[in-house]
C-alpha cells in the first residue's frame, strides 16, 4: 500500500476502484504494476504468477485471485 500513499498522500484506494490497467483513477503505469506484483510475492509466493491480467485492475479482484487461486 506505500505505492498509494506515496503518491496520494496516505489515501488507500477502495477495494471496487479501478488502480491497474486503462482507466484507472491513479495514474499508475506498468512499471508501478510490476512493482506491486513483485511485491505481493513476499506474501503469497508462486500464486502471483498464475495471476489473470484481466482481473487485475480492482484491489477485491487481485485478492479474490490470490485467495482462491
């Protein structure tokens, strides 16, 4: 979460609010996705890798992955 209050002065996006991919509200860029990935491997090990893309723009969608994954 330092990537958000890096930028954002400590506000935590909300678990529905779109934070990776096109049309998200945060400006973050595919660098800031790798680097957030690579951060989740610290906790959740291998799962990270079998991650969808296409479910990776919601903090809910990245943690239902990760959970049922």
């Amino acid at each position: 979460m330092d990537l958000f209050a890096d930028r954002f002065g400590g506000e935590a996006p909300g678990d529905e609010d779109v934070v990776f991919g096109s049309g998200n509200t945060y400006g973050l860029e595919s660098l800031d996705t790798m680097r957030f990935a690579s951060a989740l491997l610290q906790t959740f090990g291998d799962k990270v890798y079998d991650l969808k893309i296409e479910n990776f723009t919601t903090l809910r969608g990245i943690h239902e992955q990760l959970r049922n994954g």
